[in-house]
C-alpha cells in the first residue's frame, strides 16, 4: 500500500501565506473599528449628554459620565414642542408616503417592465431625471399648486409631493427588476385564465416581496428625516414634523446643551428603531437581489 503525500512546494506556499493573510485580516478588522468608532461616537457624545443635567453639563463637560441619569432634558423637550403631535405627525406621513410610493412605482414598473409600454426608454429617463432634480428647484411651482389647490400647510400636499418623489426612484429601480421577470410565470397565469390585475397582484407582487420590502423601508426612512419642504410647506405648529420640530427648537435662545442632545436623541430614536425591526426585511430583500 503506497500513502499519496502533497509536494513539499505546495506545503511551504500554504504555510508561507498563512501569517500574511492573517496580517491583513488583523489589519482590515483594526480599520473597519477604527470607522466604526467614529461613527458611534457622535451619537455616544449625544446619549451621555441627554441624561446630564445643565449644572453637570456645565462643571464636567460633554464627554464626562453623568453623576447621575436624569431624564428632564427630555421630558422638557418633550413638553416644550408637544413631542407627541409632532411624532404622530411624522408617523403618519411616513407611513402613508411609504404605502402609497410603493403601490404607486409597482402600478409604474408593471406597466414599463413588464407591460412593455411604447416610449418605455423615455419614461425612465424621465424617471432618473427627476431622481436627479434638487428640491429647491420643485419649491417654487409646488408652493403655488398647493395654494391653489388649498392645500398649503397641510399634511396632505407634503404625503402626495414625497410620494411622487420616491416613487419616481422606486420606478426606475422595479422596471429593471420587472425587466428580468420569468416569462414563464407570466405564461403560467395567462394559461390559467388570469387578467392583469389578477397577474400584478397574485404573482408579480408576491415574487418581488423582498425588493418591495425594502422600498418600504427606505422610503418609510427618507420621508421621516426630510427636512426643507416640511419646513417650507407645514408652517404652523400642529402640522410640523419632528425634524422641522428640532431645528425650530434649537433656534430657540433658552436651549441649553443637555435639552439639545435630548432632542437629537428623541428624534433619531424612532428612525432607528424602525430600521431595526425591518432588518431582516432589508437583509432579505439584498439577498434575494444578489442571488438573483
């Protein structure tokens, strides 16, 4: 019986290469926490000093450990903006805009991707121009439509603009994915007697979940940060949005630095709590991307 060993070349090479993959590794790793650190710190600076009082604050500096936690920077944020208007406000917006952008790009994407509508390359330029137009430049008209339309200072003008806006993004990214559809599906339910709308709904819909999903999500995102128009178009105080609440609130002259990082603090908190409960929505929704 003959024992088959490896050439001694290919033992030195593996063994060679060894420590310097694990150099780089050790290296790569020291990097990445490297920038992980300086993106938690900021937010670590805020978290410490929304539980210092102003006299703490004031004798230690904003990078010391609270004395002691203390909880009425928030609670007079949240008194002094009527926080909890100003979070269902946000709540509403954001969630109407996020239902309503997806239907709207689904509607959209099914009818250039899969529909295969004539002037179909025109629509999609006409899409990513308008993902790539600034909001300053919208300002204008939109403020005299909603006038006219007596829609000023209303929730509503700000959940129909925002939801044009992102669905133009989800359009232009579901067309491409709608583009790559199996035909077979599509014949499957045509052999079984299926309309469009029964097609869109019971098998379109159902197979791109994951990428909807994550649609959601982001614009479920985007609408609760965004700050110029609602600042623009909500003026009066019951109809602001919590960023608008903040930046108002931190023009104010009794601000002090402990309610400042208490407001910072109670306003990403909702964001990123959302992000959190939908992770696996996103996760998913890049897998089934990649492996597609």
């Amino acid at each position: 019986m003959t024992i088959v060993t490896a050439p001694p070349e290919l033992d030195k090479t593996d063994t060679s290469t060894r420590p310097r993959r694990s150099r780089a590794r050790w290296i790569i790793l020291a990097v990445l926490l490297v920038l992980c650190l300086l993106v938690v710190a900021p937010i670590l600076v805020v978290v410490l000093n929304a539980f210092k009082t102003p006299a703490d604050y004031a004798s230690n500096g904003p990078l010391s450990i609270p004395e002691s936690i203390s909880f009425q920077g928030i609670v007079d944020f949240w008194e002094r903006v009527d926080f909890t208007r100003k979070l269902l406000n946000s709540l509403v917006t954001a969630l109407s805009v996020a239902v309503l952008g997806v239907l709207l790009s689904v509607l959209n994407a099914y009818a250039l991707g899969i529909g295969r509508v004539r002037g179909r390359v025109w629509f999609l330029v006409f899409f990513l121009v308008a993902n790539l137009l600034p909001q300053e430049v919208l300002v204008y008209p939109l403020y005299y439509i909603s006038k006219a339309l007596y829609l000023y200072d209303s929730p509503v003008a700000i959940i129909i603009i925002f939801t044009v806006i992102q669905s133009a993004f989800g359009t232009y990214l579901l067309s491409s994915v709608y583009d790559e559809f199996p035909r077979e599906l599509l014949d499957a339910a045509a052999v079984d007697g299926a309309g469009k709308w029964r097609t869109l709904f019971g098998v379109v819909v159902p197979v791109s979940m994951p990428t909807l999903g994550v649609l959601f999500t982001f614009f479920f995102i985007w609408t609760w940060n965004e700050f110029f128009l609602p600042l623009i178009f909500l003026v009066s105080a019951d109809n602001q949005t919590v960023p608008v609440a903040l930046a108002v609130l931190q023009g104010d002259r009794l601000m002090d630095a402990t309610a400042t990082s208490a407001s910072a603090l109670v306003g990403i908190l909702p964001a990123v709590l959302f992000f959190l409960i939908f992770q696996r929505t996103l996760t998913r929704g890049i897998a089934a991307g990649a492996i597609k």
